[in-house]
DNA sequence: TATGAATGAGTTTTCATTCAT
DNA sequence: AATGAATGAAAACTCATTCAT
C-alpha cells in the first residue's frame, strides 16, 4: 500500500492538527501501554504517527527518553484524572467506586507495576528517578485523599500509604482476564461495585 | 582467541548434575522472572547454563516453547507450594500469613500479571491457552481453599474466585518498592501481617 | 544483483579455504587501511569477505574490536617484515634502503600516525592501551636496529627512538603524491635511494 | 555599487561579533582539525557556532564545500604563516627552527597527510582539486625558500621539493606522543632544536 | 547429545540534506 | 539571513533460528 508521499523539508503548516511532538508522545503513550517498552519499535511509533523515525528522534533523543516522557505524562493525566474525580461532593466511597469504574472503562490495562518494571530494566538512572518521582506523585495524591478521609473520621485510622496501594492493587482486580476472555464480572460498574465494597469492608470506620 | 575448552561429543554423565533440560528450564525460569521475555535472549539462558544457544534449541524448538514451559513450570510449583502450606493444620489466617511471607521472601517479584501479558504479546495460541489453563489451576487451588473456608464458616460468603484474586492483587502490595527502594514494611513479616489484616477485614464471618 | 544464495546454518567445510576469522580481519585490515575507520562499515566488510554482517559479529563484537584487532594484526606482520629485511647480512644503509623500498612497493599507505589518530577518537581506552602497545614494539624494534648500530659505530651517537621516527616519517615522503597523481620520485628505488641518502647523512658516523 | 553608508555613532550591530560565514568556516577548521571530516557532524560545527544547521546549509552547500573551504584556508594560514617568519633577518637555520617550534606550540597536530587522505575519499574530483592546489602552494612556499638558500649556498643543492616534504616530515615527528602521552622531547623549543639540527646535517652545504 | 558457524530480518541511532517560513 | 521541522539512507548492533558435524 502506498503511504501518502510525504516531501523532503518542513511542511507547510496545518493549523488545526495537533503539534507533531504531541502526536508522537499520544502515540508511543498507546503503544507501550498496549504493548510494553521492548514490543513497540521506534518505527512502529513513527507508523503510527505517520511521520518518519528520524522525526521521532528529531524530538526525543533516545527510545528511553520516549517511554520516560511517555510514563510521566501518563501519570500526570492519570493524577489529575483521580483529582478531578476525588474533588466531587458525593462521598467517598462513592468517589472511590466513580475512579474505579472510569479506569476499567478506559479500554487499557494500566499497569503500573510492570510500567515501573520495564522502566527499571530499560531507562537510565536518572530517567528512571524522573519516573519514580511521577509515580510517587501519583500515589501520593491517593494517600492524600485516603488521610484526609481518614481525619474526617470516615475510614478508619491506618497507613494512608498502605491504603492507596490496596487500592491501587485491588483495582488492577477488574482487569483479570481468563484464558476464554472472560473477565471476572459482567459490566465495569458491576467490578467497581465488587471491588470498592471488598475495599470498604477494610477500611471503613466502623467505631 | 580460545573459548571455553568445552569437549566434543557426548560428555560423561555426571550424576549430580541436573540433566541438561531441567538445568535449561530452570535458568530460562529464573531469567525470565528477573528480566522478563523480550529482555532475555537465547544467548543469555545459554551463557547461563553454560552451553551453547544450539544446545537450548535441542531441547526447545522455540523461545516461546520455552517461556511457555517456564512459566507453566513455575506456576506448578507455585501451586504445590501454596497446596502444601494450605495443608497445614493452623488457623486459615495463619496459613494465609505463612503464604504471603513465604513469597514475599522469595528474591523475586513473581507478577503473574505481567507474565500473563507478556505471553498474550509474544506466545502463540496454542502456547497461551497453555499457560492459560496453567494460571487457571493455580488460581483454582486458592479458590477452592476460599470456598472450603467458606463452606466451613471461617470467612464470610461470596465469590471465592474474586477472593483469590483480590488475595493475590494484596500479595502484590508487598512486592512495592519506591524510587529509593524501599518497602512498604521493614520486614516480610511483618508485611505479611499487614497485608493479610487487611484482606481478612473483607473477608471474616462476622456474623 | 543476486549474491550468491548462501544457505543457513553451518557450511559444508571446506579444507582449502581460509577460515572465516582470519577472511574477516585480512579484509577489514585492507579496507582500514585504505578508507579509514569511518568510511569502512561493517557491511563492506561483510561483503568483501561474502558473508552477512551478523557473521563478522559472530567473531568480533564490536567494530572497535575489529579495528584493533586489525591494527595490531598489521603492526605485528610489520614488525616481523622489518625484523626479516633487518637481519640480512649487508651494510645497515643496505638494509635500511630494502626496507624503504618494499613498504613503498606495498600497494598502500601505512600512515601510522593517521591510524593511532583514528584510533584514539574511535576506540575505547583498553582497545586503545593495546594498539598503542602495539604500535610500540613495532618502533622498538627499529629503534633496537639504530641502537645496535650506534654500539658498532656504524651510525653516530644520539636518541635512537628519535632515530626510529624520523627514519619512519622520511619513508612517508615517499608515499606523497601531488595533485594528479605524480609521486616525487620516477621509482620506489630510486625514492628509497633518495630517502635514505638523506637519512644517511643525519645519521652516519663521520668521526 | 552602493557603498555601506557608515552611520554615525554606535552601531546596533555588534562590530565584534564575527560575521556568521567566517564564524562557521572557523569553528568547523578548529573542528575538522582535531577530529577529521567524518568525525564532525553538521549538527556539530552548528552547534559549535551556536547556530542552526540550516544556516551553516545557507553559506556552504554541502560538507564537502565546508571542508573544502576549510582545508584551503588553512592552508593559506599555515602558508602566510611560513612566510611571515623565512622573511624574518635571522640565519636560515634559526628560521626553520623557529618555524617549528611555533607549529609545535599549537594546540592541534596539523598532518597534512591526513587532511588530503579524507579529501581524497570524501571530496569530489573538483573539491580535491582545488584542495591540492592549495596544498602545493604551501609546499610551493617551502620549496622556494629551500631554493633561495640552496642559490645562495647556505644549504647544498637537491631537490628543493624533496626537502619540502622532508622538512614537513621531520616536523611531525615532534607530535608523537606515545600510549601514556608522553612526547619525544620535554619542551617544543627542545624538540625543533633537535629536529632541525638532524635536517640540517642533511641539507648543510658543507663544502 | 551437543556444538560451532552462519544467516535474515530486525533494532536503535546518526546524519547530510531539504524546504516552507 | 536564519530557522524549525522533516526526510531517506545508512550505520552499528541484536537476536531467533538453522544446519552440518
């Protein structure tokens, strides 16, 4: 099949499309998180974004700076996701079954343990600390909600740390998949429900 | 330049040593836990088993045969493990303690969802639907001691298969390390504790 | 144009050919010498020996190993010819003229400083601490040559290392060729006369 | 033509500041000299002047026109260089002597030879052309100083060519610097008094 | 049973060059 | 006069796999 025949030089400019450097981290963003670091070519970013490889290198210097910019902006939308949702005036568990619900709707698995995994095994030093400091942001913002409840009396006393990462884990529930496709409940709304009221029976306050 | 001086033709058996096949399986398992499927070469299972790539083909046709055995190897053994310390005659809290401090002080992080993904990217159909029925049985044994608890009253009714699962997700918690790489907990033990409190908090008959 | 096909696998053996290794770094070495280290990519290599690149891999794994294995190859064989021309049973002025002639008959430019040039911005420190050990024993072997000839009295009293590199940069003159080609002198002889009647002069012992 | 009208007081431009197409040619000399033609990217000489490569582009068509340009001037360099001190009153010994210790005290080791060997594999027929002409020129220089003095006795007569390139070849000998980085002789005023004392026992008219 | 030698198809990365603005 | 964005071709290197011995 004959790809549109691109020309030599800069293009002439599209105001409406998005900036290339957005497209291609939107882009590898999808294929890691599809396929994980070592699965995704450089070219197969560079197919999917219909530009060359040069191009992607022309604005993230090595396939590590990709995935690192891509993990980071990751968490930072899904950290202004979860604080968007923590903001809303229903209750908490309510809340909390809203973000689990949202996340098992978005149509991938977002695995934060392997993420942190490949990233560990593939970036350098300092991009992996770029990384880990992302992640802790992202936790950190869960923790936060989990004390405040905490100090509002409406789950009981503990390590808000713990928590956010029982909830983290407990979440990654919904995405279970068996050999037959199958997952463990019929709808989205169904798991979160499953999962937010095993969640709340070790929680709750119930002093 | 010399390499190793390894003689030609069939070597004499020597007794103690594993026989070739379980010596491969058993590097390939252990790499592939540590760095996972695409960050393992053929290369590096046969430097680790001191023979040559050719060799490791002479027993598996394929590095995807051979991550298919690894992994359904190593859920087998998982599962006599879990079997033998479910058979245990203490409290089934205790038994559930014993089993997340047990794996927690295992060098390495066994996350069967990430095997799972790697092999749904890198297997065949054949070769997944194997390890598939593999996680199946393995998830199975916990499940059914769930529903022998429940069945006894020890813990409260519901859906043993989603208790399986939320045990393992839980189990995960422990595994977590941050940018500095530090745990949750100082000890696994005491992980353990704090995570099985947890779980047992959602799970009891509290009636 | 069709190579020929060559198949996978192992190669009938065949008992007159040169073995592989030795094809490889007799053919890397004449291309060095010729284009230099950046203009020689491991594909022409590859094809000057007709085989694929993966298999100068197979024997050298890195082009900087090939490199000094090819330096230090040609400096050695070098050092072997001036040894060889340097124990015949003439004059000293004899000898030295013989050696100036057949390096200049040699087909190409042995331009010492340009290849420890290219291999100190090319090669890493270790590879570079070998081929300068390298290089090293080739000048000593002359510089023993004056020395002993000092300890006769053929030749004057002085540096003899000094006397090893001017000799080796009066043989460059030879290799000069102006702009369309023209050596500065009729015949390789006659140059080797010239040089070291020069040479000569510097050197001989006039007491 | 229209002449630059000089305006009156301090001009907007900085009068310092360089003219780009000299501040690229130079810093790709300095660039080229230390690391050879296919050491240096475009993108670096860009980076050295602290413009984009596309500007280097809008002064000089292609790498090779860069290169070129930049051996020429060199060349003209070095020439006008050699002028400036044989014009000088002193003896024709102490010039030569003086000539190399001032080209030894550069920074950069400036081998002819290696400079017309990348010209010769990277340059079109046209660039190697104009390069060699440049390069004879300098030699042209040389020559004709060495034949002024063989006119007037002060030095034998020969080849006024060949001491050209004898005198360039001894000269490099003071740039050699072994595997620990240590040269032939202790100070470069020392070097060129040796170097030279050894030509002139060849060239010295000692009738 | 095990190996040494080889390949083909890919991977990441570099770089000279082009062109609209 | 200068730039930012892009390309195509090639470079170094990797790796699963094959096969004669």
């Amino acid at each position: 099949m004959k790809q549109s025949p691109r020309v030599l030089g800069r293009p002439r400019h599209d105001d409406k499309a998005k900036p290339t450097k957005e497209l291609v981290l939107d882009t590898a963003t999808r294929l890691f998180i599809k396929d994980g670091y070592k699965n995704v070519s450089m070219d197969d970013v560079a197919k999917g974004c219909n530009v060359t490889k040069a191009t992607i290198y022309y604005y993230y210097p090595t396939k590590g700076e990709l995935y690192t910019s891509a993990l980071i902006e990751m968490m930072k939308r899904i950290r202004l996701h979860i604080i968007g949702i923590l903001e809303q005036p229903t209750s908490f568990k309510e809340r909390l079954e809203q973000l689990v619900e949202i996340h098992l709707s978005a149509t991938m698995d977002i695995d934060m343990k392997n993420f942190m995994r490949e990233a560990s095994i593939n970036l350098s030093d300092s991009q992996l600390k770029e990384v880990h400091a992302s992640e802790n942001e992202m936790y950190r913002t869960i923790e936060q909600a989990m004390q405040t409840e905490m100090d509002k009396g409406t789950i009981r006393t503990g390590n808000a740390q713990f928590f956010a990462h029982t909830f983290m884990a407990l979440m990654s529930v919904g995405y279970f998949k068996d050999g037959e496709g199958n997952r463990l409940f019929q709808t989205e709304a169904n798991a979160a429900k499953e999962i937010i009221d095993f969640f709340w029976l070790s929680v709750k306050n119930f002093s």
